[in-house]
C-alpha cells in the first residue's frame, strides 16, 4: 500500500512539473500590446468593456484572438493571429478552423 501512494505522489508530481504553464495569460494585464489597444479602440465609444471578453483560441499550433462583445452581431469579426493580424482564410481554411479550433481561454476585457 505504501508503494502505491509513493507512485500515485510520483505519478502527480511529474504531472504537474511536466504542465508548461510560461506563456499562459491568466489576467487581461498580461495582453499583448496590441491587443490592449485593440480592445480599447473597439469598447471605449460606447463603453462596452464589462459586455466584452476575448477567447484565447489555439488553432494549427498557432494563437488567435477573439474578441466579442455580446451587441455584435457578427462572428470572429474580430479575430487576430498573434501578431495582431486578421487572418486571411478561405472557405475551406475557416471551416477548418471553425472544426478544429480548441478555445483556451475565455478572459473579461474590463480588469
């Protein structure tokens, strides 16, 4: 029994070392530059920040992000790649997407 509870502690400290947690954003202050300003172009006129949020989408190997608020009316109007780039997909490529993305992260714009 005592070598059972030695390998499940094992088993969950290699788990929890082995997680690569360095460049996940956890708060809206760890945004890109860029993003940051996004976001304050988009909400500030109506001042719709409590009403907007950003999903942190994985797609490719590759990070994009959504930022909606829930008065708009179109889908992935503005979504950007990590340079802060709108991606330039086909058809094809967003259905794609659409099937293959996988959301991280969904953060409130307002701190």
């Amino acid at each position: 029994m005592k070598q059972l509870f030695l390998f499940a502690c094992l088993c969950l400290i290699l788990s929890t070392l082995s997680c690569d947690k360095k460049d996940e954003i956890t708060d809206v202050d760890q945004f890109p530059a860029w993003l940051q300003t996004k976001i304050t172009e988009l909400t500030s006129e109506f001042d719709l920040c409590k009403m907007t949020d950003v999903t942190i989408i994985e797609y490719k190997g590759e990070r994009y992000y959504h930022i909606y608020c829930g008065l708009w009316s179109c889908m992935y109007c503005q979504l950007f790649d990590q340079k802060g780039n709108r991606p330039t997909f086909t058809d094809l490529e967003w259905n794609d997407f659409l099937t293959n993305k996988k959301d991280i992260k969904t953060l409130p714009t307002c701190p």
